[in-house]
C-alpha cells in the first residue's frame, strides 16, 4: 500500500512539473543530504572580534539550501542546514560545559519588524527552529529569540562597500531580555556572513554586558 501511495505521489508530482515547473533549486534541493555539504569550522578575525562559520557559501549545494530557505521557505531545506548547525552545536556545547555551568542561548540575528513583516519570516529563525528538541527545552540550549532586537532599519548590506557595512549596522542591535542573557553563554547565529560587520555590531551590545559570546554563521561568503 505504501509503494502504491509513493508511487501515486511521484506520478502526481511529475505532472505537476509538466503544468507548473518548479524553480530548478527546488528540485535540486530535494537530492541533498549532509554528506553533501563540506563541513569545515573556520575561524575569522572581522571587525575586531572572532567569527565562525561553518560552510563556504561558493559550494552550490550551501548556495542553493540558504537561497532555498531565505527565498521559498523550504523547510527541506531548513532542515539539513539545521542538521549541519546541530552537529557543531553538540560538541561546541558539550566542551563549554566541562568548565562552565552557564546556561546557553541560541540568539538568532534579528531583523527589524518592517523587515520581518515584509519577508514574512526571519530566515535564520526558521532554521534554528528545526533544530532537535534538546536545543529547544533546555536539555543542551534555550533559543533566545527576544534576547536580542533590531532597534532601527538597516539598508541591504550586499552591495555597500566594507566601510559604508560598518557605518550602515553601526548601533542597530539592543539586549532587550537581560535577565535571559546576562548569565548566559550566548550564540549569536546569522546564515551568510561577507565581512562581519552585521554579526560584530550584533554582538557587541552582549560583551558590552559582560556576556561570553560566540558569532556564529553557517556559511561564509
């Protein structure tokens, strides 16, 4: 009964690709699995403070999954890039707390609500929310996402020069949950970073209260 149901799927789907083709990332994103994606943890010096990130933006699967998430809304998506950020997570989290008992929090970078509401989600948000449960309800993390806020609209970063990023993000980002951060371990997290200029300045107003903190992002570009 299950092939027949699977087969009447495929069936169906083939049709509608005739009638309506889907985008060609789509379907490409539908043949990825994590053995795909290169996992590499890179470190790099921006804007005077270290950023990590996870997976090189040039490879086309990464481009293809962040454009999928952030454009269609694929959960499919969404999923395996949360699969990529759930490994690093679990060894980054299981060293933090051989010498330390904070509490961790995922803070997804925000976007201003004109922003939000006009794409209709937060990108990262999404991925970070298809994360296994043990990230959610404390077991290994809290996700945070109030902790940090967008106090004012920013132009698009990707076609400003290093100098204008600086001064575009340059106070945008305020802790508006303090009792949540302040003794917290906090995981800023962003899905493409260029010259870290958005995920420095979102990080300051953390280490400016004294809160240890890791700018994360999945992919580099």
């Amino acid at each position: 009964m299950l092939r027949l149901v699977r087969a009447v799927a495929v069936a169906i789907q083939a049709l509608l690709d005739v009638i309506l083709p889907r985008k060609e990332r789509v379907v490409r994103i539908e043949q990825y699995v994590l053995e795909d994606l290169s996992i590499s943890p890179a470190e790099q010096e921006a804007c005077g403070i270290s950023i990590t990130t996870l997976l090189s933006y040039r490879e086309k699967a990464v481009e293809d999954l962040i454009r999928a998430v952030k454009y269609d809304g694929s959960h499919q998506a969404a999923t395996l890039l949360a699969e990529v950020l759930a490994e690093y997570l679990r060894e980054e989290i299981a060293s933090l707390r051989s010498f330390s008992t904070r509490p961790i929090l995922l803070i997804p970078l925000p976007l201003h609500p004109e922003r939000r509401a006009a794409r209709g989600f937060n990108q990262i948000e999404f991925i970070i929310e298809k994360l296994p449960i043990e990230f959610h309800d404390g077991s290994l993390s809290r996700i945070g996402r109030d902790v940090l806020v967008r106090v004012r609209e920013t132009r698009q970063q990707t076609h400003l020069s290093r100098t204008e990023r600086l001064t575009n993000v340059k106070g945008a980002f305020a802790v508006s949950d303090l009792a949540s951060a302040v003794d917290a371990y906090a995981f800023v997290i962003d899905d493409v970073t260029t010259t870290g200029a958005t995920l420095a300045e979102a990080v300051r107003p953390l280490t400016s209260l004294g809160v240890p903190t890791c700018a994360l992002a999945l992919a580099r570009a």
